[in-house]
C-alpha cells in the first residue's frame, strides 16, 4: 500500500508540476525575447530621432558613434540606396517597410529586425533597422529553465517524502490492527489494540478491543456453564459407582466399574478443559513429552506382557502445541492401543522431524486392526468408551497446524495412527 500512495502521490505531483512548468517555462522564453525586442526597439527609436535633423555625413558619424555603446547593432537605409552603420543585407521586410512608410518587426534569418520608417526632406523613406540574433532573444532561458526544473524536482521530492510519512501514519496502525486480529486468531484474547494513528483507525482498534473483550466474556461464561454441568453429574456418578459396587457378578460388577470410570474420566478431563484461559499459541518440545508419556505407559505394557519400543529424533524438536495437549493427545492414543488390543499385543512408537519444521509420531501396533473408520469420529467407539479420547489427539493436531491420521501397521498388519504436528 505504501508503494501505491506514493506512486500515486507521484503521479498526481507530477502532473501538477507540468501543468505549472510548461506554461512557465515558456513564459520565460517569451519575456526573454520580449525583453530583448524591446531593448532593440529603444535602441532603434534613438536612431530614428536624429535621421530628420542630419545630413548624411551626421548621419554616417552619428550612427557609427551610437553603434559602439548598443547593445543590438543598428543600420540605417536611405531611399537612395545608401547605407549607414553596421552592414546588413537589404532584405524584403527593409523594402516593405520603405514602400509603405511603415513600422515592423519581422522574423530573418537567425533572428529578428525591428524596422523603424521615417520620412526624410528630400522625399521617400529611410528605414532604421536594430538586429537581434535568436542568442540575444534566449539569453538567460536555459539557466531559467534548468532552475525552474531543479525546483520542480526538489517539490517533488518534497511531495514523495510527505507520501511516504502519511503511509507510515496510515500504515502502520494498520500493520497494529493486523498483528493484534492475528493474536487474537491464535488464541491469545489478551490482545489488544493501541490507540494511535488517524481517529477513523483508531475507531476501528477501539471496535476490534470491544469484540475481544466480549469474545473473552463469552468463552468465560460457556467454559463456567460447561465446568458446573460436568460437576452436576458427579453426584449421579458417585451413586452409579456405589450401586456398581453391589453388584454381585464380578464379572459384570468390573465392567459396569469400567464404564462408570471410563465417564468419570470424561467428566473430569471436560472440567479441566473448561476451567484453562484462553491462551495463545504453545510450543513445546515433542521429544521430551513423548519420551516421558512413552515411559509412564511402559510400565502398564510390562504388566500386561506387551512388547514396546520407542524411537525418537534428535531433540529438542519444537512443535507448536502445548506439553500440556501433547501429553493428553499421547495418553489418548496409547491409551486407545491398550482398550482396543488384547494382551500381549506389542506397540512401538515413533517421533522423526519433517522437512517443514514440524513432527511426526507414528504408533503403530500389532493387533487385529482398524475396523471400521467411524470407530473414530467424536463420540463413536467399538468399546463403549465416549470416543473423546482420539478427538483430543485430533485438536492437538489441528490446533498445531497438522492433522490425525489413521491407517494400516506395517506391512498390513494391525493399526497405525499418525499425529502430524506443525
């Protein structure tokens, strides 16, 4: 935006500047000759006043003397055809002016004649000339209009300099308005705009920190209205666990237990989601959490006799998510692997670097495989679980920049679930 103002505050100046200087500079040209004409004119009128009153030996003297101290040489044509003063040819405006008896300024030869008539006592007219050259009816143009141009040139450079300060007043609060819509984009709604530049942008940062504020209050009341209901149903919860514990089957006891654990981990993971400010965008560095998630769960895999590895990059390797979201997005995917394979069944995971400055983790296992693809989708799930566990991994990803991936292990066999992150 700032190379068009000023292209355009360039183009306006300068058409501006021509508007103004062509007139000008041939207004000086005209003066100059004008001045110059009008020099010779003077000159040529106090020739004109003697030629009455002088007999040709004055006259021849007279013009001879005055010639020295002029400017513009001047010659005096006597109807005789005898000349006096500077020599000059007698041309066709001299002869005009002699049969007419009149007075005119015509254009020659490399310049112009001022030609004088008069009538002399002996009969007819003498013609009085005063020659000027084109260098005498320019004199003094170009230095006019070289100055003229330098002044042109300085105004525009003044112009261009006062365009690019009122981009910058403009602009940058723009460049403010930008960065803070971005802020906000990301997450971070502690954002706000200053107040500067013009008052009809600084309007629009007022309007853009009043949409931040509600924004804020909105998430706030939903996360407050989301975080009561989740508190509300561990009562019934608490009363469903203890009718659990009477069951007499064990068999069935366990897995009403399991359920009634598998909502209550749903319940509380919904009120610490709720409870978290809003907040910008995280990094953290995807070889340590995965290293430290990958070891907390080794443990569970050893006592239920499943084989693991874990092969990580060089690190620290940032991501942009949270420690706090990966190591959630990594629980929920291990997690998946241990509800959804029978014991025994080896799982390795693995974290390498993309070309793009974000991470893969690969965990790939050995059981029966992925059914059926809306296993899932939020709130689905083939083992009457509520299906949140992936769709955490899912937001983690997209919240990154990249994306859940599921698919076959390798060489066909069992599950693979990829996490891309930016």
């Amino acid at each position: 935006m700032r190379a068009r103002l000023t292209i355009l505050v360039a183009g306006i100046a300068t058409l501006t500047l021509l508007a103004f200087s062509i007139p000008l500079a041939l207004m000086l040209r005209n003066a100059a000759a004008e001045r110059a004409v009008s020099l010779a004119q003077q000159e040529a009128n106090l020739v004109t006043a003697i030629v009455p009153t002088s007999d040709k030996a004055q006259l021849e003297s007279s013009v001879a003397h005055m010639n020295t101290g002029f400017q513009f040489p001047v010659t005096v044509f006597w109807p005789d055809g005898t000349v006096f003063g500077a020599e000059a040819p007698r041309s066709s405006a001299v002869e005009l002016a002699a049969v007419q008896g009149r007075s005119l300024t015509a254009a020659t030869e490399g310049g112009r004649e001022i030609l004088n008539s008069i009538r002399i006592p002996d009969g007819g007219y003498a013609v009085v000339r005063a020659y000027v050259d084109d260098e005498a009816l320019t004199a003094g143009v170009g230095r006019s209009w070289l100055l003229l141009g330098a002044i042109a040139l300085v105004l525009l450079g003044v112009g261009l300099l006062l365009a690019s300060r009122l981009a910058k007043v403009l602009l940058v609060p723009l460049a403010d308005l930008a960065e803070v819509s971005n802020r906000l984009a990301d997450g971070d709604l502690e954002a706000r705009a200053g107040a500067a530049g013009p008052a009809e942008i600084e309007r629009v940062g007022i309007a853009l920190n009043a949409l931040a504020d509600r924004i804020r209050d909105l998430l706030e009341a939903e996360r407050e209205r989301v975080a009561d209901l989740s508190h509300r149903l561990r009562t019934p919860l608490t009363v469903l666990r203890l009718e659990a514990e009477a069951i007499t089957d064990p068999t069935e006891r366990a897995t009403v237990d399991e359920a009634v654990s598998e909502v209550e981990r749903a319940v509380n993971a919904a009120i610490r989601d709720a409870r978290k400010p809003g907040r910008g965008a995280s990094e953290c560095d995807a070889v340590a959490v995965v290293a430290e998630r990958f070891a907390f769960w080794s443990a569970l895999a050893e006592d239920t006799d499943r084989a693991c590895s874990v092969s990580l990059a060089p690190g620290p390797l940032p991501v942009k998510v949270s420690a706090e979201d990966l190591a959630a997005a990594m629980d929920s995917l291990l997690a998946n692997v241990f509800a959804h394979t029978p014991d025994g069944t080896a799982f390795e995971v693995r974290l390498w670097a993309t070309s793009d400055g974000g991470a893969i983790i690969d965990i790939a296992d050995e059981g029966p495989g992925l059914p059926d693809a809306a296993v899932f989708e939020r709130g689905r799930s083939g083992g009457g679980s509520t299906g949140l566990g992936l769709d955490i991994a899912r937001r983690a990803a997209a919240a990154s920049g990249g994306q859940l991936v599921f698919g076959a292990g390798h060489g066909g066999k069992g599950a693979l679930i990829r996490l891309e992150l930016g």
